[in-house]
C-alpha cells in the first residue's frame, strides 16, 4: 500500500489544497509557506506521538465553513483488496477516507472514536472506518516523524516515542524478519510457551492447576480460560530490551551523556539508521488473510541540516531505495538548492508551495502533464520524421529537412526522448534549482545563465 493523493481542508495555513504523492516526494519553497503545516496534517491525521488537533491553534481564522479535515487516498495492492471489507473495495484499488477535526454534522466529530470515514462505492460515508478508533489507525500504518531541530535526548530516547526509536524499530524489523536467529528465539518461545505451564512450585502450584481451578469454577457457563505467552515481536526488543549509550574514545571508553552532543550527532545517526534500512530489503513478504498492511510514512523536515554535499547524495539515494519498497513511503521537505537537484529525475515528486495572503498553496507537475510536455517537446521531430516517409514530399523539401536534422528516415520517439530530458538534467542543476525557494524568477534568454 503507498499513498497516493494527500487533500487538506482548513488545517493551519492551509485553506484547502490537494497534491499527489510518489514513492519519494518532497516539499520545497521559501520560508514560512506552510511545508511543516502540511507535515502536522499528516501527523494529526495518525494522531503521531499522541499528537492532537486543538481548534485554537489548528483551526485558520480565514476558513470559508466550519469543517476541518485531511483525506487520504491510498493505492492497494491485489491482495490488499481482497483482505479489505467489501464496501472499501474498488475497481481502481483506491482506498479513500478522510479524518474529520471539526464538522457541521456534530456526530461525525467525538473524542472517543477514530473520526475517519471511508468512501464506499464512490460516495463518503458516514458509518465509521473499520468501527473501533485502535482498529482503524492501525489499518492505515504508522508515520515517522523527523524534525528539523529538537532536543538530542528527545530525538534519540528509546524510553518513549522518538524518531531514533522509531527508526530503529524498523531496521530491527528489516533485520530480523528473516533472520535465522529470530526464528531461533520464537521457537524457544514455543517451546517456554507449552513448557512453563506445566512447571510446578514448591508448593505443587503450576499454571496448568491454576487454569485448571479456574475452569472448574466457571465450567457451568460453557467456557474455557486458558493462558499464553505471546511472542516477541522486533519492535518490543527495541522498546523493552535494547538500550544504548555513547563512549568517549579519548576517556578510555567512559559513558557520557547524550545531551552534552549537539544537532550534527543525532542528524548523523538517524542518517545512518536510514542508509541501513535502505541497504535491509525485505525480499518476501506474507500474504495476509485480513487488510492489515505493514505500512510507514517517514516525514523528514530538512534532511540535510548538518550534512555536507557528499553525503546529501547519500542520504538521498537511500531514501530513494527505501521508498522503492512495497511498504515504506518518503516525503522529505528541503531548503538545500543541491538537495533539490537530486530529485529532478522525477519531477512530479516535486511540490511547490507559496503563500498568497497567508494562505499556503500547492503546486505541481503531475506525470499527466509532464508526458504532454514532453509530447510537445516531440511534436517537431514526430512531424518531420512523417515528412520523410511520406511519399507526397518533395525530395527538395526531404533534404531541407534532413539538412536542419529534424527528422530521420528511421524515428527513434524513445532516443529523442532521452535527449530531451537530459536537457532537463542540465538546466535544473544544485545551483539553478534555487528558483524553487525564491519569490520571482527571471529568465535570460542567450548564453548568460545568471542575472545580477
């Protein structure tokens, strides 16, 4: 399952607006225009690290009516769709709900349920996506969050959600699934499971009496109590289990706090938790009876803070790679200009945000758009290789046109294509890219490529 399509109505800066998502997306423009807006959207929508919608300070004083919500439309695999009530299921494999904050129907909106609605058939409903609000979050998978700037401990605590956590969490994951080891530890646990209930104490007390005192009281009602040991699970080895701490090499390895290290240590750990994620793919994965897809958004602000050229590469091709699994998503928002440039090979995963009186706005080319530019970008090519196979051309005509080079006797749309876009490569460079961060643009018609 991806996401696929993101629209926001009423939410902070954001009057309402609606973009599309790839695999690896990315958020970009000046200052103050509403990136992080859209961040605490998606966070509100799955209520990340308990995060919640207060109408003070979430709710725009220029909304139009009284509704506060963000939609979501994911795109489902096949198995997915099967797993899916058959309400939810559709021709296109769109899965579409929508998270109310504030609405004009009072029922819609109450603390104690999910709030999120599906489309069924079409049409918006009103009856509650997947019922219980534990069910129906964890339908829809889980977000990682990464801030720009906050506190060494905070980002990098275990003891709660933080995003070296929650990072963590899904490289163990990756590590473990298919690990021989793991397979190991859960058979142990089998084994601890049927074994520890028969182990008695001193006193002759076991859990198999226990259970079996139990049942002899309730046995009248026509049920039956049993106990078990659930399994580990990677995530509760990390949470429970794992701790960590830093050494000083220059004090013979004395253990030192993580608060005395700044920004640059806990940016560079996390960016080398996500190269590690990207290099552990998860080459199977189990088909599941029921919808329940294992499902991650990562929401990175400004992922190059404190990281050299070189290295933004690197980090970009890992999120990349990490994106181009079948379960995590990436959208990153960015003020590095050489950042930015990394993504121009996919330009529809760019979006483009400004502010028009304090109103946060999106804007984007989508792969619709861009294949009629690109078809455009052909058309004088695609013509003149026409006017040399036709046989009602002049040969005068032909050779004018094989002299300028605009066509061939034998069309290669797909060659021509290529050229095309690498002119596109060589125009959005890490210093042009800057345009998507500035107010206005002027563009020099000739051999100059800067304006002073």
């Amino acid at each position: 399952m991806k996401l696929q399509e993101v629209i926001i109505h009423n939410i902070r800066s954001i009057q309402h607006t609606s973009f599309q998502l790839s695999g690896y997306s990315m958020l970009v423009g000046e200052n103050n225009v509403g990136k992080t807006n859209i961040f605490t959207a998606l966070r509100l929508f799955y209520e990340d690290g308990g995060l919640k919608y207060k109408k003070d300070v979430d709710f725009p004083k220029f909304a139009k009516d009284d509704e506060s919500w963000v939609e979501l439309a994911f795109i489902t695999t096949e198995d997915e769709q099967d797993g899916l009530k058959d309400e939810y299921k559709s021709k296109d494999r769109i899965l579409r709900v929508r998270k109310y904050f504030r609405s004009k129907e009072k029922d819609l909106v109450k603390p104690n349920q999910s709030n999120i609605y599906a489309y069924e058939s079409g049409e918006l409903s009103n009856n509650l996506f997947y019922g219980a609000k534990n069910v129906s979050q964890a339908k829809l998978g889980k977000v990682i969050y990464i801030p720009a700037v906050s506190k060494t401990d905070e980002t990098l605590k275990l003891s709660g959600p933080s995003p070296f956590r929650e990072m963590l969490n899904l490289v163990m994951k990756r590590a473990v699934l298919e690990s021989p080891t793991f397979d190991n530890l859960k058979t142990a646990f089998d084994a601890f499971n049927s074994d520890f209930k028969k182990e008695s104490s001193e006193e002759g007390l076991s859990i198999n009496s226990l259970i079996h005192e139990i049942n002899s009281e309730i046995g009248n009602w026509n049920v039956r109590f049993d106990v078990s040991v659930n399994p580990i699970k990677p995530e509760e080895i990390v949470k429970n289990l794992l701790s960590h701490h830093i050494e000083d090499i220059d004090l013979g390895g004395e253990q030192i706090n993580l608060a005395s290290f700044g920004q640059g240590l806990q940016r560079h750990l996390i960016f080398t938790l996500i190269k590690l994620s990207a290099k552990c793919t998860v080459t199977s994965v189990a088909k599941r009876k029921d919808f329940d897809p294992d499902f991650t958004l990562l929401l990175f602000e400004e992922p190059e803070v404190f990281l050299h050229p070189s290295q933004q590469e690197s980090l970009h091709l890992s999120l990349r790679t990490l994106a181009s699994g079948t379960s995590e998503q990436v959208l990153v928002s960015s003020h590095s200009p050489h950042f930015v440039s990394k993504q121009i090979s996919h330009l529809p995963g760019m979006v483009r945000l400004s502010k028009d009186n304090g109103i946060t706005k999106t804007f984007q080319v989508t792969e619709e758009v861009l294949s009629e530019i690109f078809d455009e970008n052909l058309g004088l090519y695609k013509k003149s290789c026409d006017c040399l196979k036709s046989t009602q051309i002049s040969e005068k005509i032909k050779e004018e046109i094989r002299a300028k080079g605009l066509g061939e006797e034998k069309p290669n749309p797909a060659g021509k294509l290529e050229e095309e876009a690498l002119k596109y490569f060589l125009w959005l460079d890490s210093e042009r890219s800057s345009l998507f961060f500035a107010k206005k643009v002027i563009v020099c018609e000739g051999a100059s490529e800067k304006v002073s």
